[in-house]
C-alpha cells in the first residue's frame, strides 16, 4: 500500500500538462542535440516534475482533489525518501549532459522545495507564489530546455528565444491561477492565501484571459515578424483550449459549483493535448530532418 500511494502521489500522468513548454523550446532551438533532447526529457518529466509532485503532496497532506487527482492517497515517509533520490538521480543526470543545464535545474528543484515546504511555504503567499510558479514553470523550463538540448553554444539571451520564453510564463501565468479555483476553501483550512482566492472566480478568469492576450500578442510578434514559426499553427490549436475557457468561464459565472476539479481537468486535457499538438508540429516544421527520419 505504501509503494501504491507513494506512486500515485508522483502523479507521473501530470507531466503531460508541462510537457508543451518543452517541446516549444525544442521547436525554437537552432540545432538540436537530439540525444540530449531525449535525456532532458527524461530528466523533467520522469524524474525532477514527479519529485516536486510528490514533495508537494508529502508536505500538504492533501484530503481533496489535486491537480490530476481526484480523491489523493494518504503521503508516507517513502514518498519524501523517494522525491529526494529522484531529484539526486535528475541533478546528477543533469550536470553530466551540461554544467549550465545542471545549475538551472538545481536552482529549479530549490526553487521547487521552498514553494511547497512548510517551513518556508512560498505558496502560502499569493504573489510570490504566483512569481515562482510564473517564471520558473514558464521561462525557466524553456531557458533550462534550451541549455540542454542546443547544440549551437550560443547564449539564450543573444538569440530571439527570450519573447517566447517569457510568452511561456504568460501562459502558464494565466493557467496557474485557473488550478486554484476549485479549492478556495482547501488553501484556507491550509493557511495558504492563494492569487485565485485573492481575485475571486470571476477575477480570475479575467486576470488569466489578460495574460493569455498578452502572451498571444508577443507570439504573433514572435511567430509573425520575427520569423520563429506559425502563428496560424498556434491560433488553429488553440481554438479548442480557448473555446472551452469561454464556455466555462460564463458557466461558472453563472453557477459557482461550476468551478469545479473536474471542469478543470477537461481545461487541462484540451489544453495539454492542443499545446503538446501545435509546438510537435513546429519542433517538425523548424528541424526537417525529422520528416526524413
């Protein structure tokens, strides 16, 4: 029972919904390394994104729903053994591939651990949580992706990479919020004063409508003027993810009930499977050689 619970707790499935700021910094990377590729992908989505699932979940001893949870098992002492061996195996892993890949992921995990532990509790704190969760779910991951996988050496900040690195933080900052909106009343009993509770439901759809325009406004930018890809891909998949948002935003306006875990799963499933869909596309449209593969 303790090896199920430790298991389901890393919520490994969930990395699916992290997954598209990767393959958007892969899509964008002059030349890819693409055995380094496969190694950072493994290093976050098996390794160092299950740890801080699981580090989260040890340390708030969830009895409702969670991000991709729906009724979470009760945390055991193997599940913070295990999120401490698998960040050790990530970091090493990591400062193998590249030294400056490794020191961004290492800031990553702290960064990580400071947010969920009690001790310091970052997350209890709307704004700074809301800032850790926006700059290193967003422009971090696509600035650590591009240390690990370019194989061209030349500085990130030299290059165009930074609009779409901060896009992806407006993305994931106007997404973050909407994962809270569910369990005001959870945080609460936690001691933990969220930026969703601070804006309220309807403050929140409108604060994560804002950043999504933002983010599309620097993409088109990006896409169009600056040459990086598609902007016709981008808006095309995004249909769906912003079609279901409308729907849901003025369903849940109507009947607060609406702001539900389940309602928000289907958000994350069309936005997952929408955003993981549009940057494979780019990745295949930016590196050819894939189609001769």
């Amino acid at each position: 029972m303790e090896l199920k619970n430790t298991l389901t707790l890393l919520r490994i499935p969930f990395s699916f919904y992290l997954m598209p700021i990767y393959f958007f910094a892969l899509s964008q990377t002059m030349v890819v390394n693409w055995e380094y590729a496969i190694s950072v992908f493994f290093i976050l989505h098996l390794l160092i994104y299950p740890a801080s699932n699981g580090y989260n979940s040890y340390e708030d001893k969830d009895t409702e729903s969670i991000g991709g949870l729906e009724k979470p098992p009760e945390s055991t002492p193997l599940l913070f053994k295990t999120t401490l061996l698998m960040d050790f195996i990530g970091l090493a892993w990591s400062y193998i591939l590249n030294i400056e890949f490794g020191i961004l992921v290492t800031a990553y995990v702290l960064m990580s651990r400071m947010y969920s532990s009690r001790k310091i509790r970052l997350k209890k704190y709307p704004f700074l949580g809301f800032l850790t969760v926006f700059i290193f779910q967003g422009f971090w991951t696509f600035w650590m992706v591009y240390c690990g996988v370019d194989g061209t050496n030349i500085s990130f900040f030299k290059t165009d990479l930074p609009y779409a690195a901060i896009a992806s933080s407006l993305m994931v900052g106007g997404a973050y919020p909407l994962s809270q909106i569910y369990q005001h009343k959870q945080d609460k009993e936690s001691g933990d004063i969220t930026i969703s509770m601070i804006l309220g439901i309807k403050g929140t759809f409108i604060f994560s409508m804002i950043l999504f325009s933002i983010a599309g406004g620097i993409l088109f930018y990006y896409f169009n003027t600056l040459f990086h890809g598609s902007f016709l891909v981008f808006a095309g998949c995004l249909l769906p993810v912003l079609l279901w948002f409308n729907i849901w935003m003025f369903k849940t306006w109507s009947n607060p009930e609406e702001a539900s875990f389940r309602n928000l799963m289907r958000m994350n499933n069309i936005s997952g499977f929408c955003m993981n869909t549009c940057y494979i596309i780019l990745l295949i449209q930016n590196h050819t050689e894939l189609l001769q593969l």
